[in-house]
C-alpha cells in the first residue's frame, strides 16, 4: 500500500518520465499552459525522387523538410500564442486572417497550401478522365488546354512568389487566380476568394535548383504531375 508520500513521489516521477518523451498525460498536468501542438506536417505520399524527372528529389526534400516544415513550426507558434486555448479549424481562421498577426497569416496559409499541394502530385500524372472535374472545366473553360493556358498564365503572371490556383467560388463557378506569398483563396484578404481545387507553387524554391529562371519549363512539365483524381474529389467533396 502506497503512504502519501511515496504516492506523491511515484506520480512526480511519472510525469517527469511522460514529459522526457513527450508524452505527458492529460490527467496528470498541474499547469494547462502546457498544450498538443494543433497542427502537424503529414508525411509526403510518395518518395522525394518519385516526381523525377520534373522536380528533383533534392528539391523536394528541401521543399518539404525545411521550407514546409517551417510553416507548420511558426504556424504552432502563432497558433499558441494567439488562439488563447481554442481549438480552431485552420479553414476557419484563414476565413478570418485578418484579425490575426502577419505571421499567422503567412505561416498557416504556408502550411495548408503545402500540404494540399503535396496531396495535388503523384509519382506519375495521368490523363483527366471522363467525370465530374473535366465536365466542370469543359463548362467554365471550353476545353482542358484552355484551362491549362489560363492556369499557366495565372503562374507565369505573378510577379514574385505566390501561387496559381483552381478553385470554385461562392457560386459553385470554377476559376483560376492568382494569390502572393503564402496566400490563398480561403482567406478574407484574398484578391480571389473560393474554395481552393488545385494550386501550384511559384516560389522560386520549388523549382529553382532544376529550372533556374525558367518557370515557365516548371510550370508546363508540372501538369505531368497533377493527381487528377484528388482534385475531382475536392470538388465533389470526398
């Protein structure tokens, strides 16, 4: 049978071992200021060397350990800092962004724009076959290579770093746009307001170790990759 004391002990060196690997009960915690980090950076689907020869396996592996890994880091930081204890929905706070700081805005838009662009690539691209995605852009766009121009134009277009995007406004349109920085379609501060289908990354540091100054080679090569599937389940809402 445990004294009170030796119960008091067994429980401080039980929390200081949980704490040691980060994994520290709930039930166990005297001080709430210690809280999950909201927000994590999902594995990419496929192997860094998987979209060769179009992007570059070194590309990506800075792409996503460092560039990416450091949104969902300052993202956790903001988010701790600014979210006072709620358990916030990304969407919904990018819906408000401009109630928050500048590095909320920058590292949570960086944050959910990578992680729907690594899900938007797969290892090999395939045609966009008969269904609900090629009839949508049939109907907003006549044809799939005058949907690739306008995409590729919304690319080339954007002076600096940001992105283009496909995406279906509040009248369940398609369209194509263009946001900076880390900016997207969900946001309140958006030039472009939707929700966002398919977006492509024109910062310099996801293509310039291979194509250099040539983004319009990054960008045309980057339609071999798109996972069409995904992007029809986005707008089917599966």
């Amino acid at each position: 049978m445990h004294t009170n004391s030796s119960r008091r002990k067994f429980i401080s060196t039980t929390v200081m071992a949980a704490g040691a690997m980060g994994m520290v009960p709930g039930a166990l915690l005297a001080n709430d200021s210690i809280q999950p980090t909201p927000f994590a950076q999902t594995p990419l689907p496929y192997a860094y060397n998987a979209l060769e020869p179009y992007v570059d396996a070194m590309t990506m592996e800075i792409h996503h350990t460092k560039h990416a890994a450091a949104y969902t880091k300052n993202l956790n930081d903001a988010a701790l800092a600014e979210f006072k204890g709620e358990n916030l929905s990304l969407e919904l706070v990018l819906s408000n962004i401009s109630k928050y700081s500048a590095k909320l805005r920058n590292n949570g838009g960086g944050h959910y724009n990578h992680e729907l662009f690594w899900k938007s690539m797969q290892a090999t691209g395939t045609a966009l076959h008969e269904g609900p995605l090629k009839q949508a852009l049939m109907s907003n766009f006549n044809s799939f290579e005058n949907f690739k121009t306008k995409m590729s134009e919304a690319a080339m277009t954007r002076f600096g770093s940001g992105w283009a995007w496909l995406y279906m406004d509040g009248e369940k349109k398609l369209q194509i746009g263009s946001t900076p920085n880390q900016d997207n379609p969900l946001m309140d501060v958006s030039p472009v307001k939707g929700q966002p289908l398919l977006g492509l990354d024109v910062w310099e540091h996801a293509y310039y170790l291979k194509y250099q100054n040539r983004r319009a080679d990054y960008v045309n090569n980057w339609f071999n990759l798109v996972n069409w599937k995904f992007v029809e389940g986005r707008l089917i809402g599966k």
